[in-house]
C-alpha cells in the first residue's frame, strides 16, 4: 500500500482481512509502515492510494518491472493533474458537465480569461489545470474576487505551476455526491454506494476549501437505483473514451457530480479513493478487497462489488489554522477511550511521534492538517453519526477543530429508518 494518510489506513485494515500489508511510508499511526520504497519492496499487489505517485509515474515504473499494480499510469492520472485535459475526455465522452474553457498565462489567454468570466452569471468557478490538493477551486458570487483569482492562479503566485494553466467554468448549483467505480481496462464495475463530503472547513459550509472535514454514506437522496444511472453516465463511457485514445485504465475513477435542477452533472474525475471517503466506503465492501483489486490490476474484474446496508459517518479532528497554517507537534491525548466506543474505528493521517521515530511506542503527535479520521458505524446514518461525535469527545489536543454539523442533514433525512 503507498501513501501516508487516513485513507491508506483504511485500505491498509481492509486489505489485512485477507492480505499480508506492508505501508509504505505509512505514518506512526498504521500498523505495518515502512520507510523502505515500493520499487523496494516485493509485493505480489501493489495498491497506490494517492493522486501525486500515480501523477507522477509510479504505477508505470512499477509495471515497467513486471508488478501487478493497482492504480492507473500517468496517462490515465491526468484525468486529475489536467483539469483542462478531463473536460476534453469527459466531453467526448458524452458525459454531462458544466461548460467551460481553458486558459494559459500568456497575456492574449489572461485577457481572453477576463472576457470569458464577463460572459457567465455567478457563482463564478476558477480552477487551476494542475493538482493542488483539493484547494485549486474558487467559487464565488463576487466577481471582483473571481478576476483577481484569474491573475492570482495564472501568475503563478497562488498555486505555482499548477495554476498557471486555468479552466473556467459555468458555476452550477446543487447538491453535491460522489460515487466510485473499480476498473480493469475494459470493465468499470461501481461501488453501489453514494458517498457525501464536506469540504469546507467550517460548519454550515464556510470558510475555504479543504481535503474533506468528514462525510456520510449513504445517502437517502442517492439511492442504489441512482447509484447505477449516475454511474451509468459518468464511468463506462469515459472508460471507453479512454481506451480509444489508449489508455489502459487500472485502478479506482471517483466521479464528483453535482445534482442540478437541469440533472447531474459531473463536476470532475479523481484517479484514486477520495480520503476521508474511502474510510466510509471500504470497510462496508464484504467482498475480498486484495482479490478484487488484484483482479482489477490484472485487466480480469468479474464480480459484482457488494457493500454492507450499514452506515458509516467520518469526522475528521484537524489542527489549529488548518487548511491556512496548520499548527503541529501538539501531543494527541485519548485515542485509546475514543476506539474503546461501540462500533467506532479511528484512522491516523496526520500524525508524527515526538521523537520523529516511527513504531517507537511513544505517543503520537499531530503531524499534518487532517489529523485523525474517527469513523462511526451503526444500522443508520443517525447511529453512525452519534458514535463518531461520541469517540471525539474523548479527543484532546491544544487547538483541535472538528466540525459539528458532518451528516446532520443526512441523518435528519433518515430518521425514522425510512433510508
Ligand atoms: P472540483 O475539485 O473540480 O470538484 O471542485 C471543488 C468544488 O468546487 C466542488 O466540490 C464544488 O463544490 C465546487 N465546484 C466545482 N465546479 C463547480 C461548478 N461548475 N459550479 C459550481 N460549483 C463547482
Ligand atoms: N475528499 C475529497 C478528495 O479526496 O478529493
């Protein structure tokens, strides 16, 4: 398993069920982590969590050798380092999407960028081509602030090269899923289960975009039913516009859709598990998850995927100034009461120990924005939510944030069990 955070820890325990895990580098947190390097490592699966190694090649150095790898190669991880690229293939695929155009920084391009936004009504969406962890999307009613983003992305100084090529969109209004598919190459086979993120990092859905701060799954407004059409639309038709321009697409396409009063509309493709997402979804998968995985790494995925009725409520516990200037090295005290809570499971993802030592015993520190991922489980999305509210209480460090409101509306949705 490569990557480092709460969604490495949950394929990591899921994976464990029926697959011996090495994490690499893992942090403190999961059993299991190693500081030596995949290419280091003998492995008969290779499970690549992250956008930024699969970006960058590693699924196709490690195939290069003759490893079975779950992941797509660079070709296919543009669909998430080039947001300009992903409109054009979701476009020829036929998939419904916001309008758009892409821009570069050259002076024609930045005053054609200005131009474009004066043609579109609010809310005004700015996004930079490149990865930037969740963070490269501004969305505002105020256009004023949406020409200075223009400047800002593509001078470079707001996200680097990573903005310096931008798309900007039609703002679209709706509620926001997202659904998740595994692919061999051909087949793209869904997780029949909608999963609901909550960006922003203050509650009631303020302040400014984040990796997540928690979510829900499932979720009454996306039944099953749902699940199959929007899956429908998004996953097999990209798959197959993929594979027209030769791209052999192993590994997990998360959609993001946008449910409009004009229909559903895909709001973009990610390359891998979302994190905290994947915490919700993959311990409800009951099939065998490194047999699966394999035979999607193998180009041979046969089974349909079946996930557990139960539902399942993530609460991410951050640091002070996260996403901003996050404040770190503050000891975490109480995880051992909050995992002690029924039907509760705490993933690590931002946690170093004090002594920078990883397996030392010493206790864990915060490390990172995102710290800790505690994960209710219950029969109910009102059930799940209580238990993870439950095990946070017993969590302390100087500054700790959570929001309070993650599955609020959901489980208001659901009460009475008519999910
Ligand atoms: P993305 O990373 O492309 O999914 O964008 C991050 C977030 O920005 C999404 O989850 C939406 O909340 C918002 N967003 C993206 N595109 C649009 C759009 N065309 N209209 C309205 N909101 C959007
Ligand atoms: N939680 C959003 C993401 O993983 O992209």
């Amino acid at each position: 398993m490569v990557g480092q955070g709460g969604r490495e820890h949950a394929f990591a325990s899921a994976l464990a069920a029926t697959a011996d895990v090495v994490v690499t580098p893992g942090n403190p947190g999961i059993a299991g982590s190693t500081p030596a390097t995949a290419t280091e490592i003998d492995a008969d699966l290779y499970v690549i969590g992250p956008e930024g190694p699969l970006a960058d090649g590693l699924a196709d150095r490690l195939r290069a050798v003759g490893r079975l790898v779950f992941g797509p190669g660079a070709d296919g991880a543009a669909l998430e380092s080039s947001k300009a690229w992903m409109k054009e293939v979701v476009s020829a695929a036929g998939v419904p999407t916001a309008g758009y155009a892409t821009f570069a920084s050259e002076p024609v391009q930045r005053r054609a960028a200005h131009a474009y936004l004066e043609t579109l009504a609010p809310p005004y969406v700015i996004k930079t081509s490149g990865l930037a962890a969740g963070k490269g999307v501004l969305v505002t009613d105020d256009v004023a602030s949406a020409h200075s983003d223009i400047d800002a992305k593509l001078d470079g100084t707001a996200f680097g090269d990573a903005g310096r090529r931008i798309v900007i969109e039609e703002g679209m209004r709706g509620p926001e899923v997202s659904l998740f598919a595994l692919c061999d190459g051909r087949r793209a086979v869904l997780l029949p289960t909608a999963v609901r993120d909550h960006k922003r990092v203050g509650d009631g859905d303020t302040g400014p975009n984040t990796g997540g701060m928690g979510c829900v799954s499932p979720l009454a407004d996306v039944d099953r039913a749902v699940c199959a059409e929007l899956g429908a639309l998004a996953f097999e038709p990209t798959l197959a516009e993929l594979a027209r321009r030769g791209v052999d697409y192993r590994g997990v396409l998360y959609a993001g859709f946008m449910l409009t009063p004009d229909g559903p509309r895909l709001l973009e493709f990610n390359v891998r598990f979302g994190d905290p997402e994947a915490q919700v979804t993959l311990p409800r998968i009951t099939n065998d998850l490194a047999l699966l995985l394999a035979g999607a790494a193998a180009g041979e995925l046969s089974d349909e995927i079946i996930v557990s009725d139960d539902a399942m409520v993530c609460v991410v516990c951050a640091v002070e100034g996260y996403p901003a200037a996050p404040r770190t090295g503050d000891v975490i005290s109480g995880l051992e009461r909050a995992r002690e809570v029924d039907g509760v499971t705490i993933f690590c993802a931002g946690v170093g120990t004090a002594d920078g030592q990883a397996g030392s015993g010493g206790s864990l520190v915060t490390g990172g924005g995102r710290v800790l991922n505690v994960c209710g489980r219950g029969p109910d999305v009102a059930a799940a939510r209580d238990r993870a509210y439950q095990a946070v209480q017993h969590l302390h460090w100087p500054g700790m944030t959570y929001r309070t409101d993650i599955a609020a509306a959901e489980a208001a949705a659901t009460a009475g069990g008519n999910r």
